[in-house]
C-alpha cells in the first residue's frame, strides 16, 4: 500500500455522519473566484449559544465562506445556515443522504456490521419524498433572505461507509443491479435539486456540485472490509446515467496523509484530481474536504510539520484553480475534534492559516 496516514479513522464512527462544515475567503484572480475554506461537522447539532461561538471564531480570523450540511434535525441545520448568513459568511450546503425522510416509511439502514455506521441504500433513495424536504428548506432560506453559494446533495457515496448498496465485510460483494439502481436514483435527485433550485428567489445561480466523493485507496478499503469505487471510476457511472447535464462541478475529497516523501504526497493529491476537467472540457472539481493530521492534543501546539504540508498540498490545488481545473478548496475540519482540526489551544494554528492563504499567483 502506498504510504499515507490510516484513513481517517477517526470518520469511521457514528459521531461523524457525513455532516460537514467548511471555512472560505475568496481567493485569486481568476474569472470566478475560488473558494478556500474548511470543513466544521455538525454545526447544527450544536446548541445556539455554541454555534455563535463557533462562527464568532470563523470571523475573527478571516472567514467569508463556510460548507454546512442539511442533516436531521432539518429545522437545527437551517438555523445554522442562518446564523452563519446573518455574520456575512457565504454557505455551501451539503445535504446528508442518511436521512429517513428521504426514504419510504419502515425503510432500514443496512448494518454496517461495526465497522462504520449503519446508512441508507441509495437505491431506496424516494426522488419525491427527497423533493419535499429540499422545496421546503429552499423556501425557508429564501424567506431569510439566505443565498447559497452552492448545494451539494450526497458525500462519499462511492464507498461503503455512506452508501448501503456497496459491501461490508472483508470477503462480500456488492449487488451489481442494486448499485447501478442507487446511481440512477442518486443523479435523480440532483436533478430535482436542480429543478427545485430554479424555483427559488436567491439561489437559482447557486452552483450544483456532485457528492464529494472519497480517494480512499481500495487496499485499505479491502482491510476494514468497506467496500470503495475509485472515484473517476464512480464519476463515470454518473455521467453515463446524465449527470453533467445538471452539475456544475463535481465533488472530490482529498486525504494525502502526513507520513511518505512529498514526492509520494504530491502523486497522490494529483492522481486524486487527475480526472477533474475545464468549462471548455469535462467539469472542474470543487475539492470539498482535504485534510492533513496532526495526533497531538498538546497544547501549545506544534504545527510547522503540518502547516509545510499543507502548504505543498495548496500549491498543487492554486495550480489547478489557475487552469480552471478546481473551484473550491474546503479544508477538513475546523474544530470537531477530528486530528485534522485546526483550531487547537484557543486559535487558529499554522496549518489553519496555510489552509487559507490566498491562491499563489
């Protein structure tokens, strides 16, 4: 295998289903800025005084663009979008797919057997019922007067731990039909999401992005036994189910690990990307997690090791936001707890601030 830190182990639990916050500025001097920033989990599960805090945080150091997702309790996460709006920070809404009232009454997650969390099958995945939901949350966030700067239905969907289609356990195998059934059903619901965002007042100019989808490596997928489609391989099976007709971008999270040579570091975030394109060919990639680790809870905290790492990890990305190649840079995580946070001992550490420096002209 080729050398990397353990996959996030720590996102192999319930704790971190799938919601996502990211920290942005504007950055750079192309046509359509990029958008730089990082992820914070869970923002809506937090008590309204902690959120406050939170995005208190974010101001203080420069923040102006912030990815959130729409998870149950619906009506807490949009609260959060709220608050985050009412600070002046732009929003780029995720929204979780492990949501059962996207599902027919009695649906069941598949079991996950303790290696992750138990999720829902795409396949089950109700278009309509997922309409509901996504109409009355754009309407809320227009009667807020809240203007997205993108929405991105589904993450990691192209690997076992937020897609129960794929397989769990070390020797099982996927059902070919099942899978290509939750394909379909998911660019569906991007498609409503589409229709859905041209009936709104503030964001039918929003950009669509596909699922962030995760760059796993499949050896280590085969040990804990979770079941991964590379992702240029999964991006495929969308296009062929219609998908570039209604996104804008399409998802990819990045993980290039603290350990190896950053030669091996460099390969590894550039064969992450290599299937990201132009407006002029194929799609460009908004990169909607990236992260490096630091283990240590120590405080002061020593952060150079990672902040050079995370500073060659940009360069690569200012490259491909310079060729039109990305459009969106969201560092996984702000301050969850998660050995990729940033904000370590009361600030922002120097990984935090190499994360979102302006793009390298």
């Amino acid at each position: 295998m080729r050398p990397r830190k353990p996959y996030r182990s720590t996102r192999i639990v319930p704790a971190l289903a799938g919601t996502m916050l990211w920290l942005g500025i504007l950055c750079g001097a192309q046509a359509e800025a990029a958008e730089i920033g990082f992820n914070r989990v869970n923002l809506g599960w937090k008590q309204p005084a902690e959120r406050k805090t939170i995005i208190d945080a974010m101001k203080r150091s420069g923040v102006a663009s912030v990815r959130l997702s729409l998870s149950a309790p619906i009506g807490q996460s949009i609260d959060a979008v709220r608050m985050a709006n009412a600070a002046g920070l732009r929003v780029l809404l995720e929204i979780s797919l492990n949501n059962r009232a996207f599902y027919p009454d009695g649906t069941k997650r598949r079991s996950a057997k303790g290696r992750s969390f138990d999720v829902y099958r795409l396949s089950d995945l109700d278009p309509e019922r997922y309409r509901k939901v996504i109409r009355d949350t754009l309407a809320k966030l227009d009667k807020a007067g809240v203007k997205l700067v993108g929405v991105e239905p589904g993450n990691e969907i192209n690997w076992a731990g937020y897609n129960g289609d794929l397989a769990v356990g070390a020797d099982a195998k996927s059902d070919p039909a099942k899978v290509a059934d939750g394909l379909a059903r998911y660019v569906e619901i991007v498609r409503v999401t589409r229709e859905e965002l041209q009936k709104t007042k503030f964001n039918r100019d929003a950009k669509l992005i596909s699922a962030g989808l995760s760059d796993m490596p499949v050896p280590f997928s085969r040990r804990v036994g979770l079941e991964i489609v590379p992702a240029p391989e999964w991006t495929s099976r969308m296009q062929a189910q219609g998908l570039d007709q209604w996104v804008d971008a399409y998802g990819i999270h990045v993980y290039p690990g603290s350990t190896g040579s950053t030669e091996s570091r460099d390969g590894l975030v550039r064969e992450a990307l290599s299937f990201c394109g132009t407006a002029a060919a194929g799609k460009p990639c908004w990169i909607t997690e990236w992260g490096v680790a630091n283990t240590s809870p120590r405080c002061p905290i020593d952060d150079d090791t990672r902040a050079a790492q995370v500073d060659q990890v940009r360069s690569i990305i200012d490259a491909d936001i310079e060729a039109g190649k990305v459009g969106a840079a969201y560092y996984f995580d702000w301050d969850s707890g998660t050995p990729y946070s940033v904000w370590r001992c009361g600030g922002l550490s120097a990984a935090g601030r190499a994360a979102v420096r302006p793009v390298a002209p």
